[in-house]
C-alpha cells in the first residue's frame, strides 16, 4: 500500500467506514428531500416521531400540525434540537410555561420564551432564571416597571440590567439607576433614557461609574465651579480630579487645589495656573514637594520672596529656579523701565 495512503487511512479511519458514512449522507439527503415534497400528515408525523436521523425528525416537525404531537416531541425527544424545533411551534401557554420555568436545557427555555406573553411567567424568568441570555430575553418582552426596575438594579449581568433600562421610561427610576450604576455602559444606557439635561448633568457627575464622572467632567457643559471644585478636591477617582483640575477656571476653586489638593501633580497642575501672588508665595514657601514649589516659584514676581527662597530653601532646584527668576524678572523690570523712559 502507499505508504500516503496509509497514513490517511490511520488518520481518518478504513475506507469502509468512509463508504458507509457516504452511503448514510446520500441516504439522508433523500429522506430529507422526501419530507420536503410530503403532504401527508401521517408520513410526516410518523418521520417526525421515528426517524432515526435528528435532522430528518427536525425537517418533519416543522410541517406537522397536530398540537398533541408537537407537545409530546416538545416533551420527549431525544434531541434538544428537535424539541428546539417543537418548542417554536406550541401554542399551550401551560406547556409554555412549563418549559420555560422548568426545562434543564437552556435552548428550549430560550425557545419557550419566545412564544410566551404573560407577564408573570416573564417576570419569574427574568428575574430567576440561571441563564442569563434567558433573563435577557424575558426582560426584554417586560413591560412593568416595578420589575424592569428591580432586573435593572439588581442583576448580576450587565446586559440583563441594559436590556431592562431600555424599556424603562420612569425619570426618578432611571437617575436613581444611572447614580448607583457602576458599570459604564448601564450607566450610559440609563443616562441615554433620561431627556432633562440638568438631571443628566447632576446624575453624569455624581454617578457611583468614575469612567462616567469622568467623561463628564472633560465634555458636558459644567459652569458651575462648585462641582469641578468638588470633583477636582475629592473624587475617590484620580482621573475625574485629574479632568475637573484641568476644567477649572474659578480662581478661588483653582488656590483651594493649589493649596489644599492630597495629590501633587493636581497641586502642581493648578500653581501652573495660578495668578495670585499670595497663593504663590503661599505654595512656593511651604508646598512639601520642591517640583510644586518650583513651579510656583516661576510664576513669581516679587524679587524679596524669590531672594529669600534662593537662601533658604532646602532644594538646590527650587533655589537655582528662584535665582533664574530673579533675573527675567529685573530683565522685565528694566526693559518696562526703557520702554517708558
């Protein structure tokens, strides 16, 4: 024997199993060709309830009518995929519902779901079933909005909870979801329902979602100076201070980063923008950080603080950094003194 041959052979198995598994497709095609072209109820209920072949059984429930029999091939088969298939065609909402509360597999509770309309057989599998892509579909067919409210609130799965807020129209459930929502895409669908934008505003910002906090801060339109100060001085998040620092535009808000922020690159981020002298003298005298106290330092104009601070500060930075600034700063006196001399 070739020796290739022999390798295939050994891989794929003797070539009688080859022409046995031949002989079964053609077999197969032509049965499911025969209950294509069937009219006869009681060839394809027999077909449907006997054929060895899954996919020949599954092609004959897709044509047979009689209720009883789709029940019992719904109940009974040995193929998930035929119950599947006799599952889309029952009509009982009793056995409906039976399976759906009560089926193992989770496919033919799916299917189940999906011819089910009563609200209370919905409502038990959106809030209990073990599947979450059962509890999304259920939830989704939800229209009561005491128990959307309690899906969205509570599920463990993030597309449960989005699937529930998008048929939630209450304004109070909505912002009271959107506030305690960690997770960033619920929070936004939540937010995205809501229509007043002031609510959405309030509810971007104090979001328990720092990626949402943050996203608002750096892009809504926030005037007030309050928020950003609160934002920018205790956020738990360092990216939401890091976005209201850099929003800020309220002098005093800006001297209390300056001044009182835990963290040093906001501190130092707000000296850099610092235009009172007595906050700079402020930071530049005392800030624990030589990096923020020579960023204050550069912002300085009066030549006595910058003297002394060239003489006593502790870092050779901060001291060459008053000393440079000592001298643009006479540069600047003297060339303003020639200009109006």
């Amino acid at each position: 024997m070739n020796p290739l041959k022999k390798i295939f052979n050994n891989l794929f198995g003797p070539i009688w199993i080859k022409e046995n598994r031949k002989k079964d497709w053609e077999l197969w095609k032509k049965q499911l060709a025969a209950i294509e072209a069937a009219t006869n109820p009681e060839e394809l209920e027999r077909a449907a309830l006997t054929a060895p072949e899954m996919a020949v059984r599954k092609a004959a429930v897709k044509k047979i009518t009689d209720p009883e029999i789709i029940e019992s091939i719904a109940l009974n088969d040995a193929d998930k995929w035929v119950r599947q298939a006799a599952v889309k065609k029952l009509t009982d909402p009793e056995k409906l519902t039976f399976i759906a509360l009560n089926e193992t597999d989770p496919y033919l509770r799916l299917a189940a779901i999906g011819k089910l309309n009563d609200s209370g057989t919905l409502a038990q599998a959106a809030i209990n079933d073990p599947d979450a892509k059962i509890r999304r579909a259920a939830a989704k067919k939800l229209s009561d909005p005491e128990v959307l409210g309690k899906i969205a609130s509570a599920d463990p799965d993030p597309e449960v909870r989005r699937t529930a807020i998008r048929n939630l129209n209450d304004p109070e459930t909505l912002e009271r979801i959107a506030l305690r929502e960690t997770d960033p895409y619920v929070c936004k669908t939540a937010l995205s329902r809501l229509s007043d934008p002031e609510t959405i505003r309030n509810a971007s910002v104090r979001t328990a979602c720092a990626k949402v906090r943050k996203e608002a801060i750096a892009t809504l339109d926030i005037s007030d100076p309050a928020i950003l100060k609160q934002a920018a001085l205790h956020d738990d998040d360092w990216g939401v201070r890091y976005a209201a620092v850099w929003r800020l535009r309220d002098p005093d808000g800006m001297i209390q980063v300056a001044l009182n922020s835990p963290d040093p690159d906001l501190r130092k981020i707000a000296t850099e923008r610092l235009g009172d002298p007595e906050t700079l003298i402020d930071v530049a005298t005392s800030d624990p950080e030589a990096s923020i106290r020579a960023a204050a330092v550069w912002n300085l104009n009066d030549l006595e603080t910058l003297r002394t601070i060239e003489l006593n500060d502790e870092d050779p930075e901060v001291r060459c950094a008053a000393k440079t600034r000592q001298i643009v700063v006479e540069l600047k006196t003297q060339n303003r003194e020639g200009e109006t001399g």
